[in-house]
C-alpha cells in the first residue's frame, strides 16, 4: 500500500511539474506572438497587398493559447494536488479546447512559412511590380508598398539590386536594361526625395544607389515567426504527454 501511495505522489509530483512548465511556456509563446505582431510593420504591409493574413491569425491564436496555459496551468496544479475529480476533469476538457486551438496555430504557421521565404517574395516581387495589372487599385497598391518598403529601409529588391537585372520581371518589359537597371526607388535619394546622382545609380557607382537587399530588412520578423511556429509543435508535445499522465491519475482516483 505504501508502495502505492509513493507511486501516486511521483506522478502528483510529475504533473505539477509538467504544469510549471506548461505556465512557462504559455507565457513564452505569449511574449514570443506579442513580438511577431508589433515587430511587423516592414512586413505587413507586402503581407497586407498579397491579402497574406493567415501569418497575423496564427500569431493572435499563439497568443490566446499562450495565456490559457498558464491559467489552465495554475488550475492542473490545484487540481493535482487536492486530486480532485472534478477540478481535474475541467482541467482536461478546458486543455483538450486549447491544444485544439494551439495544433490549428501551428499547422497554419507551419503551411505559411513558404511565403516569407525569400524566394517566394522575389516572385512575388518580379511578378507584380509595375505589372500589366497596374493599372487596377491592387496593381498600383503592391508596387507604392515596394516602393515604400525599399525607400524607408535603404535597400533595393529582395536579395539586391541584381534582382532586376538576373530574373525576367513585369518591370524589365517596360524597362531596358541600359536606361532602367532597377527601380529608381533604389537610387539614393535627397532630401526631396530625388536621386541624388540618377546617372551615378544607373551605372550603379557605389553611394548611388542602394546596394543591400530588402530581404535583411524584414527577415526578424520573420525569424520570429519561425520561432513561433517551432516553439509551438514543442509546447504541443509536452502539453500532450501531460494530458495523457493527467488522464491516467484521474482515471485511478476514486469519487
């Protein structure tokens, strides 16, 4: 019988500490979602044009999970420790709606991370800048956020100013290369917003024109993101193999 009791005190033992981490986590992926969403601002507006916001849905998500496992954390605790039937049947139906909730955040960050990769930006880029379709409001919207993007973070392209000279691009059938190497938004501009020296970017002459890709300027953002999403899938596997020993305590306690 003694052997018994010490059996149930490893396992309360093991719970409450699989709850502490649980806390733990809750507050780090909560912290983690909070800086993806108020750290995004180079990148949400490419997002906003390519109407991209399952990225921004999965980060809210993150961060409602994240605070309900550090409640529900507390409540495993109580629970484990008055071994209490009740308390401990709540704490499994309320954690069974959040893991829930948490797979459908780290399935849609895992199937989103395609299109923050690099690659997928610079087709998106040659693609829609100054494209045929220009002429509508959504055409004109991507290109104005490119050019916004690349006039307030000093850079030029995606990976740099080559980008317009080594892909084929909607900008390139409207531009030769002699006269138009790269959007005049990578030249250098002064104080009105002028190439300081429109021949000196052409010919591509260093202090002229931008020479460090966009791509730099948005990849903590993305970083983060990545982070989120792996962090996620960790927290889902503990979380799991707490719910299982939760389950088998409360199935041995009796009324």
């Amino acid at each position: 019988m003694a052997k018994s009791d010490d059996c149930v005190h490893i396992l309360q033992g093991l719970l409450v500490f699989g709850n502490v981490v649980i806390g733990m986590c809750g507050i780090a992926l909560t912290a983690e979602c909070i800086y993806v969403v108020a750290n995004s601002h180079g990148l949400d507006p490419l997002l906003k044009v390519t109407e991209n916001s399952d990225i921004y849905a999965a980060a809210w998500i993150g961060i409602f999970v994240g605070l309900a496992l550090f409640v529900l954390s507390i409540l495993g605790i109580i629970a484990v420790i008055k071994a209490s039937r009740t308390l401990l049947l709540v704490y499994i139906i309320l954690m069974l709606i959040t893991f829930a909730f948490e797979m459908a955040s780290c399935i849609t960050a895992a199937t989103q991370q395609e299109s923050l990769a690099p690659e997928f930006l610079l087709k998106q880029m040659l693609n829609g800048y100054e494209s045929s379709d220009a002429a509508n409001n959504s055409g004109n919207e991507f290109t104005k956020t490119w050019d916004d993007l690349m006039r307030q973070n000093h850079c030029c392209g995606v990976k740099g100013p080559s980008d317009w000279q080594e892909y084929t691009s909607a900008f390139r059938d409207t531009h030769s290369d002699a006269d138009y190497p790269w959007p005049r938004t990578c030249c250098v501009m002064n104080e009105e917003q002028h190439p300081l020296n429109l021949d000196g970017c052409k010919l591509g002459v260093p202090g002229y024109y931008k020479s460090n890709g966009c791509y730099d300027a948005i990849s903590g953002p993305v970083k983060a993101y990545r982070g989120v999403a792996w962090f996620g899938f960790a927290i889902l596997c503990w979380t799991f193999c707490v719910l299982l020993g939760t389950m088998f305590y409360w199935s041995g306690i009796e009324d």
